[in-house]
C-alpha cells in the first residue's frame, strides 16, 4: 500500500527533532531546561478552570461548525480592542490557529503553488504548506537587520505566476520581530498590486516590548479583501492545550470555502468554547503583565547572551523567541551534543537548531532558535550551560 508523496516529502517538526535525545537525557537522570519550545510556562489564569467547572450542559453535543455565536461576538469585541474590526459573522473559530491556517492554504492553493514568507519563518508553516502539497518560497532577512524586512523588492523577487499569498507571523516566530508600519506597507503594496492574499497570523499580538505600538496589517484599507486574520488564545492566555483559535475575513468568496472547511470537521470543542469566553473578559492588565514577564526575561536573556564569545544577536521586539548566531559550525551537532555529553551539575539545555526555519538549510547552520518560557533564575542556569558548553565543545572541534 502506498503514502503519498506529500506527506512522505513532509519534513518533522524543526522544534521537536532532538526530543529523543532529550528523553534519553532525563532516563539518564539529568535536569534539562527546555528553550526549545514555546510552550509559556504562565499559570493558566483561574478564570479558564471556573470557566470549565460552570460548564453545565447535559449532553456534549456538536457546536454549530462556524463556532458558537458568543465566540465569535467575543473575540470581535476583543480585536476591536487593537483597532481590528471584524463583525462576528467575518469570524470562524477553529482548532488553534494551526487550523486556520491550514484552512487559509487548502483555500487558496492548488497542488504546486506557492506561498511567499519570510525567512526565517514558522517551521510547521512549512510542516502544513507540504502536506497540503503547496511551496514556500521564502525572502531573505538577515541577523544584522535583527530580521526587519530589508524593502518592497526583496519581496517582490519571489513572486511567480504561481504565488497565491504572502504569510508572515507579526510578531514573528522564530525571531522576535516586530514588523513597523512600513515594512506592512510593502507587504501590502506588493499583495496589492499583484493581487496576493495575506496571512496576517497574530497569535502573539500583545507580546510587544519597549513600549513599541503594535500595528496590525488590518489599518491599511486597501488589502481589507486579501486579508485573512489568524488568532488564538494558546500563547496569550498560556491555553496552548484547550486549540482555540479563529480565522477572519472580510473577503465574502473566502468565507463561502472557510464554511466548508468548518463543516467538513463538524465542530470544534464545545467544553472549550464556552470556556474560552471567560478568557476574553479577563482585563487586559491581565496580558499587560505577561508581557511585562517576557520583556524582562528576554532582556536578561539577551543581557547573557551578548557577553558570550562568538555569539550574534540582536533585541526581539516581541513573542518569546530570539535566533542566535554561535561559534559553531553546525548547531544542529551542537545542540545534540549538549543533551548527550555535556552537563554541569546534572543538569542540561535544550535549544531548537534554526536550520529547520529555514527553506535553504545552510543559512541557519551555525543559528539556534531559543525560547524564553522558563524563570529567569532558569534562564540564567540554562544559559550558563551553554557558555559552558561552547568552550568544551570548541575546545574539542
Ligand atoms: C507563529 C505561530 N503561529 C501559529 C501557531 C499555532 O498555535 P496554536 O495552534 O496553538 O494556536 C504557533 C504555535 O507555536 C506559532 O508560533
């Protein structure tokens, strides 16, 4: 019996490649920190467990596919909230963002067309993109821009005649940017003038340091129609298990197909869609203190980081990741090395080797793409680790 070819030239995840080696790590006994994934190590607010124990309903029946009303009236009133004005009936709520997006490339791509993205991007955009038979094509930014979109050409190379999209997070994992207004503006421009939809995913919208004000693509009239929003509530309200995410649109021909979709999969949880209203009415001051976490963990983090020999970086404006160049030649050996051969105190790191963000492998060969979603006293454990580990490991290349 055979497998297609999509799913067989479909890559594993970039972020959990090493986990074996990981695992092996922990039977041994050692301690590993894990900045390889982003998952927030926030308590989940109490709101979200009252919100689950009040759900009362007798039998646990489908919801309507679109998603239940209150939802989707809820999450419009909370993007109005950052100028985003969508109704609730321009809004389908989905399994995660991870299926609006997979939703936004079965819609707008054939087999062997192309979505256009910044590089480096979201390595499961590659993961979905191929197993939906659709390429990535990437534009280049680079560690001394700390990632900025360099102008409107760089984008434009890309585009063929088989470029449906132009797909980007804001703000951006793996790297932390946080795209200005202009650079949105090229974006848009380009999207425009050859007629590409957008995929504005924003699910770590309000993780924006330095007092910077978010801009979303969404305040530049003219690309309203190629627009589709992406949302979730995994990383701001630290749900990452409850999957609720949600797509929008203004676009009526896209929200026809996005209806199928949504029927096709019947329903997404009922339990966690009537809990995740109580996540939306939480005050803001709520996800302004998250915020406030991350910043100060990622300026310590980089406060470390740029005193270690040989390592490259920049400050992330937002999310919870930063890619760092090291004085290695292949991270990937590195990274793996940390977790089979090196320990101080019994206890070990983890990092994400950045060539799997990356289309063109070699770019990212000697990068690592760190997650803070531990302390601060961790973070400063795990990083001392790897300046540690940089000197054994050097000193024995
Ligand atoms: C940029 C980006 N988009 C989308 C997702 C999907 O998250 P979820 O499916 O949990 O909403 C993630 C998860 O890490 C992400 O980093």
């Amino acid at each position: 019996m055979l497998i297609s070819n999509r799913i067989k030239n479909t890559k594993i995840s970039a972020i959990r490649k090493l986990t074996p080696f990981a695992k092996e790590a922990k039977q041994k006994g050692l301690k590993v920190y894990h900045m390889n994934i982003g998952q927030p190590d926030v308590a989940t607010p109490k709101e979200y467990f009252e919100g689950l124990k009040s759900y009362d309903k007798k039998v646990l029946g489908y919801e309507s596919s679109e998603g239940i009303d209150e939802l989707r009236s809820a999450f419009s009133d909370f993007l109005k909230k950052n100028n985003i004005y969508y109704s609730p009936e321009e809004i389908y709520i989905t399994n995660g963002g991870s299926e609006a997006l997979l939703f936004s490339f079965l819609i707008m791509c054939d087999e062997g067309d192309e979505i256009l993205v910044p590089e480096p991007y979201y390595s499961n955009y590659n993961t979905i993109a191929s197993s939906c038979g659709v390429k990535l094509v990437p534009f280049k930014t680079s560690i001394d821009d700390g990632f900025h979109i360099k102008n409107k050409e760089s984008i434009e190379l890309g585009v063929t005649a088989k470029t449906r999209a132009i797909l980007y997070s804001n703000p951006s994992n793996p790297t932390g940017v946080v795209y200005s207004i202009n650079e949105l503006q090229m974006i848009a421009d380009v999207a425009y003038e050859k007629e590409l939809y957008i995929i504005s995913d924003e699910v770590y919208r309000e993780l924006v340091y330095d007092g910077i004000k978010y801009e979303s693509i969404f305040s530049i009239e003219k690309i309203r129609e190629n627009l589709v929003l992406v949302d979730s509530l995994s990383k701001r309200y630290s749900v990452c298990g409850s999957r609720v995410g949600m797509i929008a649109t203004k676009n009526k021909n896209l929200r026809e197909e996005i209806v199928k979709l949504c029927q096709s999969r019947l329903s997404t949880s009922s339990v966690e869609q009537y809990t995740a209203l109580s996540l939306l009415k939480i005050p803001m001051s709520y996800i302004e203190s998250v915020r406030d976490l991350y910043q100060e963990r990622r300026n310590e983090v980089c406060r470390i980081l740029e005193k270690i020999e040989g390592v490259k970086i920049y400050k992330p404006e937002g999310a919870f990741y930063l890619i760092a160049s090291l004085p290695v030649d292949d991270a990937e050996d590195f990274c793996k090395w940390l977790l089979t051969d090196f320990s101080i105190n019994n206890e070990t790191v983890m990092f994400a080797p950045a060539e799997g963000f990356y289309i063109d492998r070699e770019l990212g060969k000697s990068q690592i793409r760190l997650s803070y979603c531990i302390s601060v006293e961790d973070l400063e454990k795990a990083l001392h680790i790897l300046e540690e580990g940089l000197k054994v490991y050097n000193s024995k290349n």
